[in-house]
C-alpha cells in the first residue's frame, strides 16, 4: 500500500471518499501531523450513536441481527467513550504494566520455545501456523488463566470471531454467521470460567475481573466476557502478522538478518522500527461528535474519520528517508499503536512479545534467511499480514 500512500500523501494530506448512497462521508488522513491531531481530539470517538445523534443505532460495527457478536463487541474497550474507557481502562492497565510484563518475560520465552521445537524438525515450516498465531495466544491464555487443553479450541474461535472484521473490509457479509458463532461459545465458556472463579482466587487476570465486579466495579458478566475475547482478539492477529512481516522484511534484507542473528540482542531500537517501517494495523475509524475541520476539508458531525497510521508512520516531514529500515533511527513516536486515549493497552506485552519472539525464531532456525519461500496474505487492508508463510530450506 506504500507507494499509494505516498501518492496521496503528496497530493493533499487529507481526502474525501466517494460518499456512498445516503452513507456517511468519509475522510482519509494521510499525513502525521493530521493523524495526530484527529487521535488526540475529543472532537472525535467512537459510538455510532452520539455520531449520528440516533440513540437506537447501534453503537459498533456489527449488523443488528447479529445479537450475541453485538453483546461482545460493545463492550470492547476499543469502542468505549469516556468516562466508561477511563474507567475499565485504569482497571485494565495495571495488568500491563511494565513490571508485569518483565515477571512474564521467563513464560513468554518458554512459550516461544516450546513452539519452536515443534517447528524446527519441519521441512517446509508454515511460519504463521507454526509459530507467529499461536504463540500470542497461548500468551494472552495464560494471562487470562485459561487452560492449556482449551488453547486451541480458543483460537479457532478467535479466528472465526476476527472474519467478521475481514468481511467488513470486503464488504461482503460471509463471515458473519461464523463471528456469530463463535461469540456465542465465547460468551459461553467466559460464563463458566467467571463462576468457577467466584470465591476461588486463581491469580489470573479473570479472577482480577471478577474480583473487580464483585467489589462494585463497572463491570458486567457481560463486560467481563466482552474484556477477555477482546483481549484474546487484539493481541493476536496482530502480533502474527507482526512477526510474519518481520521476517518477511529480514530476509529482504540478509545482512541485517545476519547482524540481528549473531548480535545476542536486538538492538533496542529494532521493535520499534519494523512497527513503524510497516505495521500490522494500517488504519483506525473514528466518528466526528462535532463539525470540525480535518486538513482543509470541514467535516461534518457524524462523518468518518479514517487514521492511515501506515501513511503517518512514512512521512518524511516526521521520518526522514521514511522508506529505508534503519533499525538505529529513533522510531519512538511512530504510530504503529495508535495514539491518544486508545493507544494500544497490550504495547508492552506486545513489545516483549515481538522481540522474544523474533530472537527465538532467529537463534531457533538457523536458515531464516535462506531458501524459497510461499506467502499468502489476507485480504484485509487494515489487519495487514501474511495468513500463510511456509519457508523451504536451501538444498
Ligand atoms: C489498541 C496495535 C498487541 C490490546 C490498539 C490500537 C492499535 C494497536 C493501533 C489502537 C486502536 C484504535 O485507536 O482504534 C497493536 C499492535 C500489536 C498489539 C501493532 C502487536 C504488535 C496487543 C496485545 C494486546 C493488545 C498483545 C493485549 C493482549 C489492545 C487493547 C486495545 C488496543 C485492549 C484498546 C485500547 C483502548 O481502547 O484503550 N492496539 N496492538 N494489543 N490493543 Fe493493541
């Protein structure tokens, strides 16, 4: 999508899109700067309703007959306003601290390798099934407090939960059904796991929930259910395509590959980089509360606001030389995370998986850079990855 980007990028930092019939507009902000300041107003967020001003809308991106999807998906943290966000957020965020995340480091790494072990022996390794789709989910489950023997059962669910969003961006209706489904077992399972947790502290984060709530909380059993498959959901996908495209990058690129490879660590700035140089989530959807200005264009109450946070994280007036990987360049305030009061919860679990993850499978195979490769990508522009990556070693 780059060279795209840059075209429109150049020909004015913000565009109208063809407005469909009786739709709402829809802007597409391209440049830095303008993707900034749209993430940090509160001129902007993110219920259909207050956009539209019709209290009988339905509030998130999910058809109306699709009730239990719907019952999930609205109580995504992603989709709430202030002051529900501020508070399932600060109630959130201290599970994904910085010390939080460092004490899971020893699990995380072991998850890597565990997955590697099984890899390796492979002739023609499917690097996404293999290893970069699993591996945050058997993270994430562990989080939660889920059991090892529903891993997987998990994340076929998840799958079938995150088409509803490919769909979307197809504009097709097929993955629905399967969406519906799946948040219908999910709803399920959460059920159960939160009254098995009543009176029993596990130390996992459903206990902390249903601690939470019982201790007065805005939290439903609703919203509990909603908080897990969203945080099953966000940290997947996009984690996967994270470490699929980094390989993808490194062995375009054999000599960093190499340097990588025999330096005992990433250099620090290398994460921060490879999100920034191309990142999993392309874009993020914001509705405008007030007639406002974006660019040049004045955007109406009600209208679409879309962030092209792969556009922002290529501007030259903010990157210079924004197309060149350079590990070393200070990449810190890319916006491979979003920004404002969305910015991503899981950035530091995110963090720690990238760089364990990504040094596992370079120490773990020693031929990354070499061979022939098969790649398939999904057919989504905003969760941008490989669905499949089958490396074939050389001889
Ligand atoms: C939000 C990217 C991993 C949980 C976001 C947003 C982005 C993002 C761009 C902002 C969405 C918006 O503004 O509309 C990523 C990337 C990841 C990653 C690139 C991996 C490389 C994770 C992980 C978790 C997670 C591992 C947790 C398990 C969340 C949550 C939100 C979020 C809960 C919503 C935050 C809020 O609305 O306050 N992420 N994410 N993410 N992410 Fe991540």
């Amino acid at each position: 999508p780059y060279p795209v980007y840059r075209r429109y990028r150049e020909s004015a930092p913000v565009h109208r899109g063809a407005s469909g019939a009786g739709g709402p507009e829809t802007f597409y902000v391209f440049s830095y700067d303008e993707v900034v300041r749209v993430l940090s107003s509160t001129r902007f967020g993110r219920d259909a309703r207050v956009a539209s001003g019709d209290a009988d809308a339905v509030p998130v991106p999910v058809p109306a007959e699709y009730r239990a999807l719907r019952a999930v998906v609205e109580n995504w943290l992603v989709f709430l306003d202030p002051p529900r966000h501020t508070e399932l957020r600060s109630l959130l965020a201290s599970e994904f601290s910085p010390s939080v995340v460092a004490g899971l480091r020893p699990r995380i790494a072991r998850i890597a390798h565990e997955l590697l072990e099984r890899l390796a022996p492979h002739r023609a390794p499917d690097l996404v099934e293999g290893f970069a789709a699993p591996f945050p989910v058997l993270v994430i489950s562990e989080l939660l407090g889920i059991p090892r023997e529903h891993h997987a059962w998990l994340r076929e669910n998840a799958v079938a939960l995150q088409e509803a969003s490919t769909t979307r961006s197809r504009g097709g209706t097929g993955g629905y059904p399967g969406a519906e489904a799946a948040a219908r077992e999910f709803a399920g399972y959460f059920r159960r796991e939160v009254r098995a947790r009543r009176g029993d502290d596990r130390g996992d984060l459903l206990t902390l929930l249903v601690r939470a709530r019982d201790g007065g909380a805005p939290l439903t059993v609703d919203g509990i259910v909603g908080t897990c498959v969203h945080l099953l959901t966000a940290g997947h996908e996009t984690t996967t395509n994270f470490l699929a495209k980094a390989v993808l990058a490194l062995r375009a690129r054999p000599h960093l590959l190499d340097e990588l490879r025999t330096a005992p660590e990433l250099p620090p700035g290398t994460v921060e980089e490879l999100l920034r140089h191309d990142p999993p989530v392309q874009a993020v959807t914001r509705w405008a509360y007030d007639d406002t200005r974006v660019g040049d264009h004045e955007v109406a109450r009600g209208s679409r606001v879309v962030a092209l946070l792969g556009s922002a994280n290529r501007d030259p007036a903010r990157f210079p030389r924004p197309d060149v990987l350079d590990v070393r360049r200070p990449a810190d305030r890319h916006l491979g995370f979003g920004l404002g009061i969305h910015y991503c919860l899981g950035a530091t679990l995110a963090r720690a998986e990238a760089e364990i993850g990504l040094k596992a499978l370079l120490n773990g195979l020693p031929w990354l850079g070499e061979g022939g490769q098969q790649v398939d990508y999904a057919d989504d522009m905003v969760f941008h990855g490989p669905t499949r990556l089958v490396l074939t070693p050389p001889g």
